[in-house]
C-alpha cells in the first residue's frame, strides 16, 4: 500500500501525489530540498533492504535515527498544511490574478489544475 499523509481537514493524499503538487507550488530551493530529502530517503531504503539481515553477535542492527529524522524533514517541508484548504492554495490563488477580460480561461485552467490533482491523489 502507498503511504498517504490525511490532514485535520479531511482531505487526503497519496505522498508522491502530495509532493509533486508541493514542489510545483514551491520555490525553487524548497523544491530541490524536498525532492533531496526524499531521494536521500529513496538512497537510504535501499540500502536498508540489501542490509536487512545482517547483524552483529546475533542481534540486528536498525539504524532508524536517521531515517526518522528525514521522514520528519520531509513531513515538515510537504505537510505543514493542506494544499487545498491551506495557506499554499491562498497564495496560488494570489499568485494566478483572474482577469476580468477572460474569467472563464482562467477559472478553467485552475479547475483543471485542482481535477487533476484529485484525481490522481484521492
């Protein structure tokens, strides 16, 4: 099962979808961190798994501090609030000023945008 982060306000997301949408939404240094910290997460997974077994006088070895450590970073950086309903949607809304020349183009692309989202995350 793919892990999915829910939020207080009943909106839930499967991670990948939730961290596309963040990092296209973001800055571009908040962009390249998430997408370090989830590749260091990627990176440390895998060798996790070619090391699982392995131990030392019998007794496995976990080293979960920093795994836990970046999950944590990561869970800041992309769930610090709803995309839907949180400040990060405020801010788009801002940042793509409506025309009153042509309501309906943009009032398409941004529903489409928000379509496309729910359809491949929820």
């Amino acid at each position: 099962m793919a892990p999915f982060y829910v939020f207080p306000c009943g909106h839930a997301f499967h991670a990948n979808c939730l961290i596309a949408h963040v990092t296209r939404c973001s800055s571009q240094a908040q962009a390249e961190r998430i997408l370090d910290l989830q590749k260091q997460l990627s990176l440390i997974d895998r060798k996790a798994a070619k090391d699982n077994g392995a131990s030392v006088n019998g007794e496995f070895i976990m080293s979960v501090t920093p795994v836990d450590k970046l999950r944590s970073q990561l869970d800041d950086a992309v769930a610090s609030e709803c995309p839907f309903c949180g400040d990060m949607m405020i801010k788009e809304i801002h940042n793509h000023s409506f025309s009153l020349k042509s309501p309906k183009k943009r009032l398409h692309g941004r529903s489409n945008h928000n379509q496309s989202l729910r359809r491949s995350c929820l």
